[in-house]
C-alpha cells in the first residue's frame, strides 16, 4: 500500500499548484494527515525537486497569510447560523 515517496510528495505539490488549495484540502483528497502533507512538501520534495518546492512553497505562504481571514469568515457564518 505504501508508495513511491517522492512521487506522493510531487502529486500533492502538483494539486496544490494546479487547484490552488489548502493543506488540508490536498490531505482529505489523497487520504493522508496534513503532517504527511507538510513533510512531504517542506522536507521531502526539496531534496529532489527544489523548482517543484518553490512553487508550492508560494501558494503555500499565501494560504499562510490568509488563514486569519478564512477563520474570521468561518466564524462569523458559524454563529449566524449560515452553512
């Protein structure tokens, strides 16, 4: 059942890429923990491919700068009692 590391941790870098989502988002579609996800993206995939880590390690700042807003927003629907 266990695969390739370092094809996992450059299909995870790819997703995030292509569909510009969150840690946890690639972690829930490839059914593994966002700590297997953040290993494979900050230790892993620079070993081995570091023009791949520069990339995910943009969108990955940038969800980083954004998560304070995306809490408040969840907060605020939470309790207005919208879905």
């Amino acid at each position: 059942m266990k695969e390739n590391i370092e094809e996992r941790a450059s299909n995870l870098a790819l997703y995030i890429i292509e569909n510009k989502t969150t840690v946890r988002g690639a972690a829930s579609k490839f059914g593994v923990s966002k700590s297997t996800v953040h290993k494979d993206l900050s230790e892993r995939l620079p070993a081995f491919n570091r023009s791949l880590y520069m990339q995910v390690k943009e969108i990955l700042d940038q969800n980083k700068a954004e998560r304070h807003i995306r809490g408040g927003i969840a907060t605020r629907r939470k309790y207005k009692g919208e879905p």
